[in-house]
C-alpha cells in the first residue's frame, strides 16, 4: 500500500521544545523554584496523567496550581508552553510540501491544553494543518509508544497503518508505531528527512 498520509510528531521534529525554559517561565510566575517546579510538573506524575487523558485541563491546571502553591491560567500554562517552542523552518517547509500531494497530520504525547490552543504556542504549526489534525494522545487514553495511541488516532483520521509514514525523534516511539503496523522513520535532521521523504516519492 502506497503512503497516503504522513503523521509527524510535534516536540523534537516540527519544533524544537525547552523544558528549562517552560521551567523557567512558570518559577518566575509563581516564585518557586525551578527543581519545585519540575517535580510538580514531571516527578509527581501530573504531566504524564495528563498525557494519557486521565484527567482533564481543567483538573491539570487546578492541581498543578495546588502544587506550586499559585492559581495556574490557561493563558499562563500557554505562555510558559510558547516560551518553551520554537518552529523548525525548514521542517515545516518539508511537511507543506509534503501536504500538496498526501494528507498531513500530528500525533503527539501532550495534553489537549497543547493541541486545543496550538494558535497561541506555535502559530507556524497550526497554519499548516487542517482543523482535527493536530491530535493529543490524551484522546486515545494511553501515549506513544503504545500501539493503541497510533492506532486509534488512525481510526480517528480514517487512514490505514500500513498507508501510513510516521516519524519521530525518539527511538521508542518509532519502535512502538512499526509494532503497530505503520511505517516509521527515525528524525534526526531536516536534510536527511528530505532524503526520506525524497526516496518514498513524497515530495
């Protein structure tokens, strides 16, 4: 079968993603300090639950202001987010062309908070994708690489596995699309994903 869609991970492929500087962002607003931060974040499990849909962005934020001791916003979770976010020019210019001849989409291991509002984080990124396309594992109850994140954000898009070309920046992740059934790519570098795409006749 033929590759009729490309689906393209967020943090590490379309853009580049500092947690330091999310870190740094969300310390300076509640007067914490960074180590604070990132155990509330990351240690206690927060960011992981919220990952995998096993709480809403509602809940994520109130519990993630309970542990830093400050009410957390949704405009102050996006502007920590955005801080942290930065385009990768030259990918998404691989993906637009990408998109003139196969269908384009997003998987990626982030709440909706991220997905919902990607306008305000990277606008670069929403302009590009059509609207549904930009999808959370937190739909799917479980984060890659667990074959069930792909397959059911598949069943979303309506498209086949084994149509399908994955790519990611993480060797697990592409592990665990191949178990899937999907075509997988390893990114390690605009160029050298051109040359992918290239060999596949995608661009």
């Amino acid at each position: 079968m033929s590759i009729s869609l490309v689906l393209f991970d967020l943090d590490g492929v379309l853009c580049d993603y500092d947690r330091s500087a999310r870190v740094a962002h969300l310390a300076a607003l509640t007067g914490q300090g960074v180590d604070a931060v990132r155990r509330a974040i990351w240690d206690s499990g927060l960011e992981a639950r919220a990952d995998a849909g096993l709480m809403s962005g509602k809940d994520y934020l109130s519990e993630l202001g309970l542990l830093l001791g400050h009410r957390i916003t949704l405009d102050d979770w996006l502007a920590a987010r955005r801080a942290a976010t930065t385009p990768k020019a030259e990918v998404l210019r691989l993906a637009k062309a990408v998109a003139s001849s196969r269908r384009v989409a997003v998987l990626t291991n982030n709440s909706r908070l991220l997905t919902e509002h990607m306008d305000r984080v990277c606008p670069e990124v929403g302009e590009l994708f059509d609207e549904g396309t930009i999808l959370s594992t937190a739909s799917y109850g479980a984060t890659k690489p667990a074959p069930q994140a792909y397959l059911r954000c598949l069943e979303e898009l309506d498209a086949m596995p084994a149509g399908t070309l994955f790519i990611d920046d993480v060797d697990s992740n592409v592990a665990g699309a191949i178990q899937a059934g999907l075509h997988a790519y390893m990114f390690i570098g605009a160029e050298a994903m051109a040359q992918e795409l290239a060999s596949r006749g995608l661009i």
